[in-house]
C-alpha cells in the first residue's frame, strides 16, 4: 500500500513490499506482477484503472498493516467497480490479527446487499509466501478452499474461517521475484533500495509489538547461503542499499557474525545496509560491531525505547539503560550510524520524563530519531493494558496507527498535548539532526552540503514566511501537511 508514517518522507523514502516479491517467487504456472503504489502515489486512482486495463488480472492480492487497511479497501472498491469479477484478496498484520471482526463486517454488510462496503473475496492470515499460491490452484479446483490453511473466505454471504497456518519452513520458500516488478523507483536518498530477510521472529516478551501475532514466539533463519543468493538477486535488479527487515538480528549472535563473514567472502561488503538490533544483544558481544562494519553495515536501527526504568518494565524490556549506553559506544567505535529507537506517550509520561528521551539521545550522539507515540496496536498486551487503563482516545480507526498519530492520552497529558510534544522536541532538535561525529564521517559532504547551503537557506526561508505565525500556528499547519500526505482519494 502507498500509505506511510508521516515521518517518513515519501519524496525520499520508498522502500518496495518484500512480502509481496516473496509471494510472486513462489507462484507457480500463472504469469505475475507486482505493482507496488508506493511508487505511484500520486496518481493512485488512474494508475489502478489503466492496470487492469493493461494487465487483465483474475486475481489480485492487496498488503497491508492496520494504519493502511482504509486504503487497501478503497483500492479494492476501485477493483470491483471496474470489474466485478476479479478475485480481491487480502493479506498483512490487519488481516492476520482481526479476521474475525473483518468477517463480521462482511456479513452486516452482505445483509444489506452493499457488497462494495466490503471488497475482499479472501483473507490469507499468516505468512503468504505458501498459501497464495494455494489459493490459486483453490481457485482453479484443483484442490478444495478448505485445505488451504490460513485462509478465510465468502460462503453463502459469511465468511468460513480455516485452520491457522503453522509457520513455514523457511526451507522451502523460494528467493522473492524481483523481476517481476512493474515498475522501478525504490530509494532512500540517493540510494536504489532494496529489502532482504535473514530471518523471521523474535522471542523478546516486548508487550507492545505486533510481530509475535504473525509469528508467535519463534525465531526461524534462513541457511546462509539462501541469504547470499538473496543479496545478489537484489543487487542484479539494482540495489545498492539493502535494508534487512529481521526483527531482532541480534538474537544469535554466532550465526550473524558468520553472515557478516560471508558477506566478505561474496563481495557484498560493496554495498550498504540497514539493520534492526536490540541493546542487549549488540553489548553482550565484543566482536560482531567489527565484524557489522567490515560486512558494510552502515545504519542500525537500536531499540532504546525509553530511558525511564518504569517504562521499560511495563514494556517487558528489562533494565537495559546501561547496556544501550554500551551498545552506542561499540556503534560509535566503528562509525556506524544509529537511528534510535524511543517510545513516548506512557501512563505517567510527563512532559518532564519526554523531554529526558530527547536530552538522552543528544547527550549520546544518537544519529536519527525514531520517536513514536505509543500505538495501542490491535491484539497486543500494551493495548489490552491501556484499554483497562482508559488510556486510548482512538480505539477503531486505525488509519491512525502509525506511531506518528496520538492515539493514547496519558495520566498527564492528553492526545493533542502529547502530539504537540513531540512536534515541539522534534523541532526543538532539528539542527542537531545530521551533525554527529558518525554522520559526518559517514557522508562528509552532505553534511557539509547541509550546514553551509541548505540550513542557511531553509533558516532565512521560514523566518521570512514564519514570521507571522505562532508556535501554536506552526504546529497545527504541519500537522495538516501530516494528513495530506496520506489522502489519496478526495
């Protein structure tokens, strides 16, 4: 879906759908395409009609986390309106974790003959890569819709439910389709991006993320030379950043040093990459920050989270401030860049305890921040928490779910108080962002670039077309230039 956090930029940041490159690698006998929106977001509508025009499809599967379900089921409208009998089918988070409230929805809407209301002919919960391709020899009757599990279809105006999917064996999922991509676009900055995964899961008890509902509590890896084969099919169809979407990279650490190793040993050490590790994880080793660097790991993406002890408890993260502090100081030996993971909006925030996550990442030359309000995703225990707490404002539309939005108020402050915050610490902190000694020993010129052109210009530009407006003023205009950047459709 083209849908993407506000924080984000999309004129800079446009990752392509792994999930959906994986699916079409293990479509067998069917010509496929992949037409990711994110790279047509601006002419959403037309671009729709003129594919199904062009292409003809029987069948189209749509992606999609809770935060871009609205689109995914505009989108399937448009599908329907154009051509009643193409098969729609939905898969992602929202479908795995809320196919029984989806199938209810389709029922009230089917008893009132308004089958537009609810476009989808399929829901796959769980991993795809297997079961779509399942769902279409279902579709050709070469096997009953009933043994396809993880699948939810129409029956009679209902929805009937299959039995959950174990999770693959990762085995026997073949390398994702690259080729089959419509179009070209995928970047970060100036990079051609690209996404691999080395493996699937986490076994951390974190209580407010929504991964486990997809995987459960397991940690599954791909063979190494799986993975190399995989670095090379991106780096055929372009790429030259890679980010690699693990959950947590960092849970076997022999095994990551082993691939950074191999990494060397093919060559694909020419290239850079994005990874996701854990504090705990990156200081409870004393080689593999060396062993990231040579393999040309250049952004970590650290999950600090918070620097207050409470917080951290109630997100069943431990006690882990001092061994964050250690893996920053290992990141910053090897200059490799960390985006900093922070979590803000608890029960007891303040605007005291937010502002000390903000002080934290500057007095630890955090590159990047990564600061989220906390999202009451559905079906994790941190919503079920603040549920019982009467914390969360937002309770059903979801569109707002994507860690840029208040969805939450907290003992303290209310939903547009904590938004205005981080808004106010964001700003705050603008200038600093891009200084850091790894930063400018990563991308000199850019930062370069930055200090003596573009913050000069960009400085002289807002105080003459500012001038006038207050911080409330200020504010509030950003935030509506945060609503339009997902409207596709009005």
């Amino acid at each position: 879906m083209p849908d993407c956090a506000p924080h984000f930029s999309p004129k800079r940041w446009k990752p392509p759908s792994l999930a959906m490159s994986s699916i079409a690698g293990n479509i067998k006998d069917h010509n496929v395409y992949i037409a990711d929106l994110i790279l047509r977001r601006d002419t959403l509508r037309s671009t729709i009609t003129e594919l199904l025009e062009q292409y003809k499809p029987d069948v189209i599967g749509l992606g999609a986390m809770s935060f871009q379900y609205a689109t995914a089921k505009k989108v399937a409208e448009i599908i329907k309106k154009e051509n009643s009998s193409i098969k729609t089918v939905l898969g992602g988070y929202h479908a795995t974790v809320m196919y029984q409230e989806l199938g209810e929805k389709a029922k009230e809407v089917n008893s009132n003959n308004l089958t537009l209301n609810f476009p989808f002919d399929f829901l796959i919960r769980g991993e795809g890569d297997l079961s779509f391709n399942e769902l279409l020899e279902a579709i050709e009757n070469k096997r009953d819709k009933e043994s396809v599990k993880g699948l939810s279809f129409k029956h009679n105006g209902t929805f009937i439910h299959n039995a959950d999917r174990p999770i693959e064996d990762l085995d026997t999922i073949a390398l994702p389709a690259r080729s089959k991509r419509i179009w070209k676009g995928y970047k970060y900055y100036g990079f051609t991006l690209d996404l691999i995964e080395t493996s699937r899961g986490c076994v951390m008890p974190c209580n407010f993320c929504s991964i486990r509902k997809m995987y459960g509590k397991t940690f599954r890896k791909y063979r190494i030379e799986r993975v190399v084969e995989d670095i090379g099919n991106a780096k055929k169809q372009g790429a030259n950043f890679i980010i690699i979407s693990d959950d947590n990279f960092t849970l076997d650490l022999k095994r990551f040093e082993a691939l950074c190793d191999a990494i060397c040993a093919a060559g694909h050490n020419d290239i850079r990459y994005i990874i996701q590790a854990s504090s705990a994880g990156i200081a409870s080793s004393n080689t593999v920050v060396e062993k990231m660097a040579k393999a040309g790991v250049r952004i970590v993406f650290l999950g600090i989270e918070n620097v207050s002890k409470e917080n951290l408890k109630r997100m069943q993260k431990g006690d882990i401030l001092e061994k964050t502090k250690s893996a920053i100081r290992k990141l910053q030996e090897y200059n490799i860049m960390i985006v900093g993971g922070m979590i803000i909006g608890h029960p007891d925030d303040k605007e005291e305890s937010i502002a000390e996550n903000y002080d934290f990442f500057v007095q630890q030359n955090i590159d990047f921040f990564a600061d989220q309000i906390l999202t009451p995703y559905p079906k994790t225990g941190m919503r079920e928490e603040m549920v019982k707490m009467g914390l969360v404002t937002n309770l059903d539309d979801f569109s707002k779910y994507n860690c840029f939005w208040a969805n939450i108020k907290t003992n303290n402050l209310s939903p547009d108080e904590l938004q205005f915050l981080r808004w106010k610490y964001n700003k705050k902190y603008a200038s600093y962002i891009c200084t850091t000694p790894s930063f400018i020993k990563n991308y000199p010129m850019a930062y370069y670039a930055r200090k003596y052109f573009l913050r000069p210009y960009y400085r002289i530009k807002n105080s003459l077309l500012n001038k006038d407006l207050t911080e409330r003023q200020l504010y509030e205009r950003d935030m509506e230039k945060a609503v339009e950047i997902n409207r596709f459709f009005d």
